[in-house]
C-alpha cells in the first residue's frame, strides 16, 4: 500500500496521512506509560524513606503523578500524529503543464576527450546539460549520441532522471563507430526522436568540436528549420593550437598518432557557422545560433532561457491534482500545549501553582534581551572597532588596476608584485591569465630597463627575472592557450635568457683569461682580443641562425610535399566521396602550410633574396588552394610541387649561408692561432696567449654549444606534434 493511498473516512470527512508510516510509534506509547508510571512510584518511595514523618500536604501526590503522565502521553501522541501530517477535504484541480521539447545532440568521437578542456570537451559537456536540465519545469528532454553513427540515448521525456542516468553514462564506447557525422545526427533526431508536426515548440542543442567528416550538416540545418526546428550550436575546444587526443578516457593515457606524429583536435568554427546560418532561411520559420565556447565556460541554463524567454509552448501534460487541507497545525499545537505544560505542575501536595524554574542559562539571554537599546550602542574604542570589523581584503580587480598603473608609470617591481597578488585571489580564469602575462611583462621590463644607465646590470638577477618572466607566461598560456602574444614572448623571454648566460659565461670565462694572463699585458692586446672575440662570436651568431632558417625551411617543404601527395590520392580517388573528403584533408594541410609560410616571411624581412623566394612560393600555395576549392586536386598537386621546390631551394641557399659563416669563424680562429705563435716567436712571454689545451677546451665548447642549438631547434621543429585533420 503507497503512502498517498491510505485513507480513513471519519463520518462525513475523508482523512489520509502523508506519511503513514510513521504511524507505527504510537505502539510504543504502550510500553512508555508503564516505564513512566514506575518511575514515579520509586520517586514516592525515596521521598518516603528519606523524609520519614512528612507533614502530608507535602508528599508526593497519585492524582498528579497520573496527571503528567497523561500529559506526557496525549503530547507524544499528538505529536506522532502531526508527524504523519493528517489531510482532510480533498479537491481535485486539473492541472495543465506547458513547455517546449528540447533533444541534445551530444558528440562522443575521441577528440571529444581532449583536455583543452578540464577535465575533458565530454566531461564539461555533461556538466553545462546537468546544468541546465536541473531549471527545466514541463519540458520534455531528448539525447541523442553520435561519432560515426547516431544513436538514441533517450527519447523525449519528462523524467529527468533516466535522462540524467543516461547523460552520466556518455562515452566514446556510447556509439559503435568513430568519425563526426553531424548531419547524420541531425537527420536521426529529425525521423526518429521529435514527434512530426509544427517544429515552433522544438530545439536541438548540438555540442561538438564540429570536424564534420562529409555529412553534409547545413542541409541538414536547412531541412530543420524548413520544419521549424531551432538548432543551438555550441562549439568547444582550441580553434587555434588544438589539442593532443588521447587513446582512452584514463588521464595518464597515452596519444592517437598517425603517420608517426600524435593527432591534435581543433574546433571546427566555420562548419558551426554555416550549421547556424542554414537554420535560419529566409523562409523558414526554425533558427539558428552558434555559440563559440573554446576553451572557455559558459552557462547553460542561463543561455538557453535567455534565447526561449519569449518563444512558444505547448502543452507537454496534463493531470489531475488533488488538493488537501492539512490538520498537523492543530495536533502540533495539542503535543506543544501537554509537554509544555507537563513541567510546570509539580508532584507534590498542596495548592495547585506553576513553578517556572530559570536556569542560569535562561538568565543570561533575558538579561542579555532586557539590556537598553543605549547600552548596547555604547561607543567603542578605534581599536577595539577595527578588531571587531577587520579590513576587506583587497579585491583582485583592484589589484589588477594599480598593477597597471604601477607598470604605466615605470615601477615594475612594484607592479610584478600586484599582478602576483591580483592572480592568487581571483578566481576569474580570464583576469588570472591577464595578471599573469602583464607579471611576465614587469620581470622582463626589470631585466631588461635599468633604472640608473650609469649602473651595471647584474646579469644574475637579470637570469633570475627572464626566468620569472617565461614561467609567468607558460603559466598565462595554461588559462588560454589561445593567446598567441603570450606564447610569442616565451620565445623572446627564452632568447633574451639564452643570450644573458651566454654573456655572463663570456665575462667569466675573460676574469678567468685576465687572471692568468699575468700583469705584462697592454690594453692594446686586449683591445684586439676583445674585437676579435667579438667578430667570432658574430660569425658564429649568423651561422646558427642561418642553420635554423634551414631547417625550418626543409620541415615546411616536406610539410608541403605531403600535402601534394594528399592531393594526388584525392586525384586518384574513383569514390566521389572517399575524394571529396580527401581533398578536404589536403585542404586544411595546405591551409596550415601557408599560415607557417607566412610567418617565415614575416621573420625574414632583411634577407631580400629570401623573401622573393618565399614570395613565390607564397604564390603557388595561393593558386593551390584556389584549385582545391574549384574541387581539382590534380591542379593543386602542381601548384604545391612548385612550393616544396622553392621552399627547398631557399632551405639549401640558407644551409649554404650557414656553411660559409662557420668557414668564416673557423679561417679567423685560425689566423688568430697565427698571429699568436708570431707574437710567440717575437719574443712575447708565453703567458699572454692561452695555453694550448685551454684553447682546444674553449674551441671545443664552442662547437658543443653551436651543435647543441641546432639539435635543440631541431627537436623543437620536428618533435612538435603535427595537426592531422581527422577525427578518430
């Protein structure tokens, strides 16, 4: 028997209890009448035998020990009953609830899994649908999983939770393909979850990181809102750098690779947009929205009521309701009556008065209620005020500002110090990432400006600041990875600090030279030495950046060259398909080898020979992407041959640069050692040159160094994780 059935007819009245279970305890009373009763017979003893020939007026009285018990037992039995929450009159109300249908068409592909997002895109997912399901009242709510295949999670619903049960349990393994085919999606939701007729009452809200691999979304969009379905589209993850995908869903896992380079996932904006514009036709009655999310947060619930405040419902259900008059207010007040009453009638004989006992406790708070609203505004001392009302702490956006206004006005330690504090108490992932970029840009400064040009900079704490300065900017890429300002100054800071050690390893490898010179050295040795260090170390300099703007210039030929052999298996392809989206690949990979061309050019501005190169190059890569568009991969394969050349012949005119500069150094190293066994045979004591071993030692740091960089950028260019566009 439910709860909400038991009734009991009374007469004329119909009464039923809420909770008639706890009509159970009332069997107790049975057992602590006897226990109370008992009780009081030994209390009559004790007097008895303590007391021994009491005046009888004063000795405990029966009638009254009966009394309390009674009151004791009508106050818990009217208390019980309050507890059950007894309910009389029913009327029955039709009752009519009105909403809208709301399907939520969720991506589980593995990119879905990337961390851009903490903890994962999927898991923030789960959380802003919960979010929002949680303030629906009368709406009904569908889920529909896809990757490769939709599939139907949950029909439309007013139970919101199996819907939640079935929300918790989305994963990659939801669906029994990979892949992102959301226009298949969107088609599946059309036919098999939304009920056919007027769409003005339907949303579809679609969460995906939008690399669509050749569903044909917007004509799916189209088809919506010809039915009148508005589509919500939510895009989540790095539109910019992507992010690395991961084999499964443990957080130590390791990465998809393909083609021996890890897969990086990038949110897919322009295909959200055109899902979004074809949702809205100009003769369609449906809408569209996108909703560019990134790497950011968004709510929800606020989002989706803002869109719906004013659009239609329809009735979602109707019942039948039946309303009740509730009586626990007068058992309540029956149980207060007999157990407060209880106390007071004392158990001796004699006049009938009720004792009011007041415990100390009860004393203090009515002195403490009686006391004089004057008394209680007595002034305080300044002291005794600031102790009682300590100071707010600052907020961080004020903290924020006067760390600006410090750095406008040149005081960079000062401003470092209020960015540290403005980032440690907020809460704002945007202005942590802002505190921490302009903390990075007050270290440089102080490593770099000196307050006093007559002063010396101390290359130890200028190490010290650049230091500071490349963690605070890694630490504003990890809030927004986005930030290419932020990632470009690690690079500066790092080169700036590459530079101070090297030039603190010269300055102590000179004391060292200087110490051991001896005294008989004249200022116009050292005057040469000085200069002809200084030419090396600029032959030297030209030689490593010469090497580096080789191999970043063979990386991008090769890059170019697969993105050619891309275009011809999508020449080759027979499928119309299979081509279309190969040629898509080659598309985006084409896309990816401009952009980095046109940075290289960017850095090679004073080198005109190269920049023609990268000019024509530049052109090529052009006329390729035209030809992709037009759908004629063969047309782009020439054209991206002709870049892979160029880019070459550039790489190998640097390499040739690179060569020469180290002859170069190499020859005056050389004549240098000449000139010293010269001056060595003149008669110049032995101790103004180094000696042999010590010069072959600094030769061969040098060259481990010089060797060491070129590995360093190497790795950096070629360990660097590879975009693949495709979803997995």
């Amino acid at each position: 028997m439910n709860q909400g059935d038991f009734t009991l007819v009374l007469g004329a009245a119909s009464w039923r209890f809420e909770n008639p279970s706890v009509l159970l305890l009332l069997a107790l009373l049975p057992l602590i009448g006897p226990l109370l009763w008992m009780g009081f017979l030994r209390r009559m003893r004790g007097v008895r035998v303590f007391e021994g020939a009491t005046p009888e007026p004063t000795r405990p009285s029966t009638s009254r020990g009966v009394l309390k018990l009674c009151l004791i037992c009508l106050g818990l039995s009217s208390l019980v009953v309050a507890i059950a929450r007894p309910q009389s009159d029913p009327i029955e109300e039709s009752v009519t609830i009105r909403g809208r249908d709301l399907v939520f068409l969720v991506d589980v592909s593995r990119s879905m899994l990337s961390r851009d997002l903490v903890p994962s895109r999927l898991a923030r997912a789960k959380l802003w649908i919960n979010d929002l399901v949680n303030t629906l009242k009368g709406d009904r709510v569908g889920l529909v999983a896809f990757a490769g295949v939709p599939v139907v999670k949950c029909p439309l619903t007013l139970d919101y939770g199996y819907f939640r049960m079935e929300l918790d349990d989305l994963s990659p393994a939801s669906v029994p393909r990979g892949g992102t085919l959301i226009g298949d999606a969107i088609r599946k939701t059309l036919s098999d979850v939304m009920e056919p007729g007027d769409g003005r009452y339907r949303d579809i809200i679609l969460i995906t990181d939008g690399e669509d691999q050749g569903s044909f979304p917007a004509e799916a969009a189209k088809t919506a809102a010809d039915l009148g379905v508005r589509i919500i589209a939510i895009g989540i993850g790095s539109e910019l750098e992507g992010a690395l995908v991961p084999a499964d869903e443990k957080a130590g896992s390791n990465y998809l690779e393909h083609d021996g380079a890890k897969i990086r996932s990038k949110m897919d904006g322009s295909t959200l947009r055109a899902i979004a514009a074809a949702a809205s036709p100009s003769g369609g009655t449906g809408g569209g929205v996108f909703l560019n999310v990134g790497t950011g947060t968004i709510d929800l619930d606020q989002v989706y009521h803002d869109l719906i405040s004013n659009a239609d419902q329809r009735e979602t259900q109707a019942t039948a309701a039946v309303q009740y008059r509730e009586l626990f207010p007068f058992f309540l007040a029956v149980a207060l009556a007999c157990l407060g009453l209880e106390p007071m009638i004392s158990e001796r004989s004699g006049p009938t008065r009720l004792k009011v006992r007041l415990t100390p406790a009860a004393a203090a708070i009515l002195f403490s209620c009686l006391l004089s609203p004057a008394a209680r505004a007595q002034p305080t001392s300044p002291e005794a005020a600031q102790t009682a009302n300590p100071p707010a702490p600052p907020k961080p956006q004020d903290l924020y500002n006067q760390g600006r206004q410090m750095y406008l006005s040149g005081k960079y330690d000062q401003a470092a110090e209020a960015f540290r504090a403005a980032d440690m108490n907020t809460s704002d992932p945007e202005l942590a990432a802002r505190s921490r970029f302009n903390l990075g840009q007050s270290l440089l400064k102080q490593a770099t400006v000196r307050p006093d040009p007559q002063q010396a900079q101390n290359p130890a704490q200028s190490i010290e600041k650049l230091k500071g300065a490349e963690k605070a900017f890694r630490a504003a890429l990890d809030v927004n990875p986005a930030d290419e300002q932020a990632a470009r100054n690690v690079e500066i800071a790092r080169r700036l600090l590459n530079e101070q050690q090297q030039q603190r390893q010269q300055q102590d490898q000179k004391q060292q030279n200087q110490q051991k010179s001896g005294d008989g050295k004249n200022s116009g040795d050292k005057s040469d030495s000085k200069q002809d260090t200084s030419d090396q170390t600029d032959q030297n300099k030209q030689a490593q950046q010469h090497q580096k703007n080789a191999d970043d210039l063979k990386d991008l030929a090769q890059k170019q060259s697969r993105a050619a052999d891309k275009s011809n298996q999508a020449a080759a392809q027979p499928d119309p398909e299979k081509k279309k989206e190969s040629t898509q690949e080659s598309r985006a990979q084409q896309q990816e080898v401009s952009e980095q061309t046109k940075r290289e050019q960017q850095k090679q501005q004073a080198d005109s020979d190269l920049q023609e190169k990268l000019k024509e190059a530049e052109q090529q890569q052009q006329q390729a992407s035209e030809a992709l568009d037009r759908q004629d991969p063969k047309k782009a394969e020439e054209h991206q041959r002709k870049s892979a050349e160029l880019l070459d012949q550039a790489a190998k005119e640097e390499q040739a640069k690179a060569d020469k500069a180290r002859e170069q150094a190499a020859k005056e190293e050389a004549n240098k050692k000449e000139t010293g066994k010269e001056q060595a045979k003149a008669g110049k004591p032995k101790e103004e040159s180094p000696p042999l071993d010590q010069t072959a030692s600094q030769l061969l740091d040098r060259e481990r160094a010089q060797r060491e960089a070129r590995q360093q950028v190497l790795r950096a260019m070629r360990g660097k994780p590879q975009p693949v566009e495709k979803d997995w």
